[in-house]
C-alpha cells in the first residue's frame, strides 16, 4: 500500500505535493480524537440533546464563516489564510477540549472547529490551484486516502479506551493532536507558496486599494453565480458538493450522532464499535486505492452515479438492521463506507475540475455557504428527531445522497452533450 501511495504522490508536484505530505500529521491525530469526542463529551456530563445543539451550533458558526470565506481568501491570500485558520480551526479546538470536556467549553471548540470553512478554501485552493486536472484528482484522492487510513487503527484505540477509560484515553489523543497539528501546520507554510492566481489578486488588490469590505465580501459572489449560470457541469458540480457535505455533516465519521448511533441504536458494545470504525475506514481505503484511481477524469461521473447508489444502500440497511446484529451492521456499513470514499474522491474531484476560473474560490465559498444554511436545518430535524428514532439521521443522509445522484447524470449528460 505504501508503495503504492509513494509512486502515486510521485505524479504530484509542487503546493499540492507539500500539502499530501504533510497531511498524515493532520489526519491521524484527527482521526483518533474526532472518533471518540462524542463519547467523552457524554463521559463529561453532555446529553445526547446537547451533542444535537452542539453540531447546530456549529454548523450554524460554518454559515458565518463560509460568507465571509472567499473574501479572507482572496484578501489575505492562500497560504497565510490556510496558515491562520488551520491553527485556530485545527490545533486550538483539541486544546480546549483537553482542558474541559463541559458543554460550554465543547460549544466553542466546536465553533472554533468550524472556522475550516476559511482554512479548508485556502488550503484546498494552495493545494490545486498550479496543479493541472490530473493532479487535481490524485490530490484530493490522496487527501482522503490518508485521512482514512488512520482509521484502520481505531481497534488500537478501542482497546486503550476499554483498559483505560474513554476519559484518559481521549485526553491523551487530544493533547498529542494538539501538539502535533501545531508543528505541522508552522513547518508546511514555510514550504508553501502562493499560487499564481492568489499572488495576482494581491497584487491587483495592492494596486488598486482594499475598498470597503462590504464590497469585497459581495465580489467573488458575484463572480461566482455568473460563472456557475454560464456553465451547467459546474453548477452541477456544486450541488452535489453541497449535499455531500451535509450529508458528512451529519451521517459520517464527522457526525457527534456517529458512533453514539452504534452504541446506543445498533447496541454495539466498545470493540464493537470500535471494529465497525474499522470496517468503516478500511471500506474507504479499500475504494480509494482500489477503485478511485481507475477511474479518473473519464470516469468521474460514471463513478458519482455507482458510489451513490452503494452509498444508499448501506445508509438504508443501517436504518433497518436490527438492533445487536454484528454481522449485519459490519456489512452495512462496508457498503456504506466503500459508497462514501468513492463519492467524497468524486464531488471533490468533480469541483476541482469543473470551477476552472478566477471564480473560483467564490465557488467554493458559495458552496460553503449553501451546504452550512442546508446543514442548519438538517442538523436541527436530527437534534428533534434522534431522541425519537435515531435512524432519522441516515434517511436524511438518504435523501441527500439522492440529490447528489440527480446532480451527476444532469452534470454527466451536460459534459457529453459539449463534447459530441
């Protein structure tokens, strides 16, 4: 697998080949923390009423932050903007999750948290934006590679948390996530530079004059809606991303309602849960290394359409399974996962490729923008319904997978109809 990862980095270059490297010191740590929050939160004393308004609260901050994204972006330029809010977004949130697990305390690392919708534009932007297609793809395909592959070392985790306690356990995983981003973060933006494009709009920017913010934070919507009117494929494109999106917000590894919904729905004990976090990531790897790179550019829709079609069918049999089942929820969720790392590859990869303009860090902000005011909403019916029945949250997650698969054969039948 390894060597496999190195002779397929060996296609990268520059920002983007930076970028890839370092990201394992981000995506381990992540990982590990990220997985058991929920259950430390709960350890500490927050209801699963609270986690609800915890993620509300959240993806209510993401709204903000995304409307003013693609300004900062383009105002502060790529790399520092990348450099100021991956430390606040994510090497500050740990440290304050270290220091107190209170529902007050998870409230503003969670907000905080949320500020990568600035990091995430800057950095997806630093890393694609002198990057060619092809790269493009391999990038954001190696990103999720290796954000998945800490997870095959969640059973590791598992037994720590059942010897020591998920308290201790999870404070160790966020101290050294803490330290850890931190270092990353400070040593990749001395190797980072500013893409073509990000050094152009400063430079217009120093020339010309700031203006007043007001204007600034419109501009790059502007640009953005005309572009996506102009081209159907990139609209497309942007939906589908939008509907991912709350459908990671809420369904995914990224969900607080994650592995509560295997403990307290599915009634998975720790290793239980832990095995199936590994079933989850290991599907992921296994159809990012195994099936996303066969498909490529050429194969972009034709894998969006397969991928949501697996990913539906696990995201029902989790809703119908009954509870207890270990057998039934390790095959739901292998199809689950292996629909989910094809389709995260293909809406990040399809966006890339498809928003090719100065527009487009407004294309991601938009899309930002739109999928936090959706999340808003659905993040709320979860926070009403999962005391009810909990498997509101992944017919949710259904119907947004749905709407992505809309959104493909239209885009799909869009880049066809240009070609012939």
């Amino acid at each position: 697998m390894f060597r496999f990862i190195r002779r397929y980095l060996g296609r990268l270059k520059g920002n983007a080949r930076v970028c890839i490297c370092f990201h394992p010191l981000w995506g381990i740590p992540f990982t590990f923390y990220y997985y058991y929050l929920s259950m430390y939160l709960k350890e500490m004393g927050v209801s699963d009423t609270g986690l609800g308004q915890i993620m509300l609260a959240g993806t209510a901050a993401s709204f903000v932050f995304s409307i003013v994204s693609a300004p900062l972006v383009d105002r502060m330029g790529r790399r520092r903007s990348t450099l100021v809010f991956d430390l606040l977004s994510s090497a500050l949130p740990p440290l304050i999750y270290f220091l107190s697990g209170s529902f007050l305390a998870a409230l503003l690392g969670t907000i905080l948290y949320n500020a990568n919708k600035i990091m995430s534009i800057g950095y997806y932007l630093v890393m694609i934006e002198d990057a060619d297609d092809e790269q493009r793809v391999v990038a954001f395909n190696l990103f999720n590679i290796i954000t998945v592959v800490a997870g095959l070392l969640l059973p590791l985790a598992g037994l720590a948390v059942d010897r020591y306690g998920v308290v201790a356990t999870e404070r160790v995983f966020l101290l050294v996530s803490f330290l850890c981003m931190t270092a990353m973060i400070l040593l990749r933006h001395r190797l980072l530079r500013e893409t073509r494009l990000g050094a152009q709009l400063l430079q217009k920017r120093r020339e010309e004059g700031g203006g007043p913010f007001w204007r600034e934070l419109l501009a790059p919507y502007r640009g953005a809606l005309g572009y996506l009117m102009r081209s159907r494929a990139a609209r497309c494109m942007a939906l589908a991303n939008l509907f991912f999106y709350v459908y990671m917000t809420i369904g995914s590894n990224q969900s607080l309602y994650f592995l509560p919904y295997f403990a307290d729905f599915l009634r998975m004990d720790t290793m239980q849960s832990a095995a199936l976090g590994f079933v989850y990531y290991g599907g992921m790897l296994g159809a990012m290394l195994l099936i996303n790179p066969l498909l490529g550019r050429a194969g972009l829709f034709g894998g969006i359409t397969a991928s949501s079609v697996l990913s539906l069918a696990g995201l029902i049999a989790l809703v119908l399974l009954p509870a207890g089942n270990f057998p039934l929820a390790v095959a739901a969720v292998l199809v689950m996962s292996v629909g989910y790392g094809m389709l995260k590859t293909g809406v990040d990869g399809g966006l890339a490729v498809y928003s090719e303009s100065e527009a487009r860090s407004g294309v991601y902000s938009l899309t930002n923008l739109l999928s936090s005011a959706l999340g808003i909403v659905a993040t709320a019916a979860c926070t009403a319904l999962y005391t009810r029945f909990a498997g509101w949250v992944y017919l949710i997650c259904a119907l947004m997978v749905a709407a992505i698969l809309l959104c493909a054969l239209a885009a799909g039948r869009e880049v066809r109809r240009s070609d012939g």
